[in-house]
C-alpha cells in the first residue's frame, strides 16, 4: 500500500510509538486510581507525556496540558468553557467544522462570531482582524495551518495583535503540531489545541489543550478524577479539572514515544524532509496540469496539497488511485467547507495528498508517475 494521508491521520508510526502501546496495555494500572505499583507506574506515564508535550511547545508548566480524545474535543473543551452570552470571537475563512460547529451552537446560545477573510491562496487580512475587533471580542480563534490549502498562518503576529488588544489567542494545530517549530510563550499563544495521531505520531484516540495558567475554563465532563474524592464538587486544580474518568494510558505512553521520536530527530529536520517532498510534489502536480490550491511555495505551508484536475471528479481519481494502484489519498471538502469556499471549490472538493516523514523522493516521483498514467486516460 500507498500511504499518501498524513493529513487525516500519519502512518506508519515510529517503532517506537507501538512498542510503547503494546508495553502499557500489557503492564495495566490505572493513573490515579490507588497507590499500589501499577497505578504509580500509570500516573508516571500520564506525567512523562505531559512533560515531552510541554517541552515540545515551550509550556513552562507541564500541568498546564490536559488531555483529551482528540482535537476537536480539545478545541469544544476551550471554546464551551471560555465563552459566555454576550462573548465575541474572531476566527478565520479556512476554519475546521471542529471550530465552526461548537460557534454555530454558541451563536444560539447568544455568542457572537465574524469571520476574517482569507485571499484564494489563504493570505489572512491582518487589518480586517484589527478592524473587527470589539469590547466584547474575548477570543481570536484560529488555525495554524489549513487542512485544505495548507498555508502556515502568521500566529506570532496574531498573538502580538491579541495581547495588545486584551484577547484570549486559540490555535488550532491540528496539521502542524511536531511538524514545524510551536513555542506558546514566544508566539502569544493562551489555548493550544492538538491531535495526537498526525504530526505527533501517536495512536489515535489522543489530543490534548494547552490552557495558559490564569485562564478559567469550565469544564466539559464532571466525574471522578482520583483527586479529593471526598468532594460533590468537580476539584479545581490542573490538569485534574479537565481529566474525568480514565485516561487513553496505552494511547498516551504512544504519544509521549511520538513526541520523543520527534525530540530526537530534530524539528527542523523533519521540516527540511516535508519541504524536500513538498518541492517535488508541487512542481510533479503543476506538470500535470492540476489546479493546486493554497500557495505554490514550499515554504508557505505543510506538507499536504489539495488539487483538481480538469476533467476528473476528485472522488474518481482518489477511487482509481485505491482500487488500482493500492495508493491511498483523500477527496471531498475535509471537513472544512468554509476553506474551500474561499478556495472556490466548494462544488467540487478537491483531491488532497499527504506525504509524510518516512516518505522518500522516489515514493512521490512514483506517486506523480501514476497520476499522470491515470490523466493519460483521457
């Protein structure tokens, strides 16, 4: 098989990520839950995780980092628990249905949105941001990079904007996060949200927030957390607040072998590998005369690129690619209708391509090989 769908979810993992799964579902315990040796040994593996996730982000305080089942859960945790009637949130023309849904059911809970406009290569409007900006604006919500058009938005710059302007900065790093560099104080970030199974290697099931400390949320779920059980009361102290009921241990020692793997190859050299694979595909993709969407430099955005070719459903090409080739990508809208609105593709989805880490240069020149045997068709 042909893995080209990072983007939805990275495959293969490293070694190491399913060794550690395997060891933990094998040792049992549970985190907080008792003070016998298994769930000692348990609490240790929530707290290595969270500590190589703080590391990874620049979060000066690891208990700062809650976990969750993924990001959108994240995302609903941050934006449920920071908002109220009467509240104002800015966000993005390429958001995710993760964050446009939960501001579509705030909205009837009298929230109130507006969306910054991005160009067709999804070049945010500084200005516009600035403009839109009101008293009761409490929240800047955005993602760092587009899972359709896969431009790199300028968050540091937005984080200066939101400090200035007494706002709260959410990010949502889903297609970024252990891809390219994320330091939450450096970049004003207060809310990070993160899924572990794509750029951080980990199992799915997994994600978490970053709450930058001072922030009060309330939280989603109230239950037992294996602290001050003798309260009615949901306790206060981080990250217990958040963490009710049992965590994903088994998925979570994966993420932290994830975020190690990550650690010790070096961000900026799996950065230099994605802009090496997204060079080749980039120019393979033009060649063959596809309308990319999002900007044409490799620098400017992930490793992932949506496309259509003239002539082809992007549905057939990505059906011709799995039934006969054994190659597998992804067509449609990705769950963000509103990013291929402003890509103008909203009719017809696009045909998305996502190599990632353990990808070579031969493997994508194979990939362009085949699309261009499937163009020849007609």
């Amino acid at each position: 098989m042909r893995y080209f769908d990072n983007a939805a979810t990275s495959w293969p993992k490293p070694e190491e990520v399913y060794e550690a799964v395997n060891r933990t579902l094998r040792q049992g315990g549970n985190a907080g839950r008792g003070v016998n040796a298994a769930a000692l040994g348990a609490s240790r593996t929530l707290y290595s995780a969270r500590r190589s996730i703080a590391s990874l982000f620049g979060i000066p305080d690891a208990q700062q980092v809650v976990f969750t089942q993924n990001v959108t859960e994240a995302l609903n945790l941050a934006l449920y628990g920071l908002l109220s009637p009467g509240d104002h949130v800015l966000a993005s023309s390429l958001e995710h249905n993760a964050v446009m849904r939960p501001l579509e059911d705030l909205k009837g809970r009298g929230v109130a949105y507006d969306l910054i406009p991005c160009s067709m290569r999804g070049e945010l409007d500084l200005q516009s941001l600035i403009r839109n900006i009101k008293p009761e604006t409490r929240l800047i919500c955005l993602t760092h990079a587009s899972n359709v058009l896969g431009n790199i938005l300028p968050i540091q710059e937005v984080g200066r904007i939101a400090r200035e302007h007494g706002v709260f900065l959410l990010v949502d790093a889903a297609q970024t996060a252990g891809l390219i560099p994320i330091d939450v104080q450096r970049m004003g970030i207060d809310l990070l949200a993160f899924t572990g199974h794509k750029g951080l290697f980990g199992p799915q099931g997994t994600g978490g927030l970053f709450v930058r400390e001072g922030i009060r949320l309330r939280p989603l779920i109230h239950g037992g957390t294996g602290s001050h059980s003798a309260l009615l009361q949901q306790p206060e102290n981080m990250p217990d607040i958040f963490e009710s009921g049992t965590r994903n241990l088994p998925g979570i020692a994966g993420l932290d072998a994830g975020v190690r793997f990550i650690t010790h190859q070096g961000l900026e050299r799996i950065r230099e590998h994605e802009l090496r694979l997204m060079a080749i595909l980039l120019e393979g993709l033009l060649d063959l005369g596809a309308e990319v969407l999002g900007p044409l430099k490799p620098e400017e955005r992930v490793g992932l690129v949506a496309c259509n070719f003239t002539g082809w459903e992007a549905g057939e090409i990505c059906i011709l690619l799995d039934r006969e080739y054994q190659t597998i990508t992804r067509a449609g809208l990705h769950c963000a209708p509103l990013a291929h609105r402003t890509a103008g593709t909203i009719n017809s989805g696009a045909l998305r391509i996502s190599p990632g880490f353990f990808h070579t240069p031969d493997q994508v020149e194979e990939l362009l090989k085949i699309l261009g045997q499937i163009m020849s068709r007609r």
